[in-house]
C-alpha cells in the first residue's frame, strides 16, 4: 500500500498538482566573476521571476557549486543551507534568494542556483557565476632561517651560563 501512495504522488508531480497551472519562472544572479583567496565569504544573491500568466506553487531555490578543475566540492562545507523555500508568485512577481558560501577550496568553479517548480513546470537555472578561489599563503617563510637557527644557539649559551654560575657558586 505504500507503493501505491508514492506511485500516486509521483503520477500528481509529473501532471502537476490539481487546480495550480504551469507557470514560467526564471533564475537569475547577480555577478558573473568573482575572484577570491580561500576562506573569503561571497554572497551570492539571485532573482526569481514568475514569468508566466498564472501563480507559481510552492518553489524551492537550490545553489550549486561545480568544480571546473576536478577539485572535491562538498556543498556542505560551502554553505550551511543550500536549499531555501521560495513562496508562491503571482505573474510578474519577483523575490530575492541569497546564500552566504564559504570559499573553503583553491580553484575555479561555476555557481548557479536552480529553481525547482512543486511539480508544476519545468526547471529553471541561473547562468553560471565563474569564481576562481586562489590559494592564501598564512606563513611568511622570510627570516624564518635566521630565527630557527639563532633561538637554539641562545638556549644552549643561557644553559651553559647558568650550568657554569651554579659550579662557580657551590
């Protein structure tokens, strides 16, 4: 019985639910270049229009990070929610979906964002926000030699020093 259930809802998404008609949305986002060190924050803010003459259900936003150079994407790590509900639009109506993302990989990606109909249309997609995220180097190896050489030879004259007053005084 649970089959039939699940067979019936997913017969409902693909001829789309009863009394709401299929609209016409579009995705856009704003920008399409970014550049960035890893670890830098990047709002990513895209619009959702209702294009079509009738009002949308229910939709769901979704952004989306591919990685251009075969470099691992978790989402996850990017972005704590990258799914968002979007309320219904009227014909001609339009709202703002941002996601706050997390550069947390060196390399070049696409980000877009998809907009999913509640089984009344087809998908829309964003163009691609081309982001190169550079690697940050966080240590200046300049002076590090003379710093990891003279710090042992000062340690080893203090102990000496000290050894040698110690004899001298008992």
């Amino acid at each position: 019985m649970r089959h039939v259930g699940a067979l019936a809802a997913a017969a409902a998404l693909a001829l789309g639910a009863p009394g709401v008609a299929a609209a016409t949305v579009e995705v856009a986002v704003d920008g399409t270049r970014v550049e960035k060190p890893v670890g830098s924050y990047i709002n990513i803010r895209s619009t959702v229009t209702n294009t079509g003459p009738d009002k949308t259900a229910k939709l769901v936003a979704h952004l989306n990070v591919a990685s251009m150079n075969d470099v691992y994407v978790d989402l996850e790590d990017w972005t704590a929610g990258p799914t968002q509900s979007v309320d219904p639009l009227g014909p001609g109506e339009s709202t703002t979906v941002s996601w706050d993302v997390q550069a947390v990989n060196a390399g070049t990606f696409d980000v877009y964002a998809v907009v999913l109909p509640d089984g009344s249309g087809p998908l829309a997609v964003s163009p691609p926000i081309h982001v190169e995220i550079t690697g940050r180097q966080t240590l200046d190896p300049g002076g590090a030699l003379p710093v990891a050489l003279a710090i042992p030879v000062v340690l080893g004259a203090v102990v000496l020093f000290t050894r040698r007053r110690l004899r001298d005084t008992a």
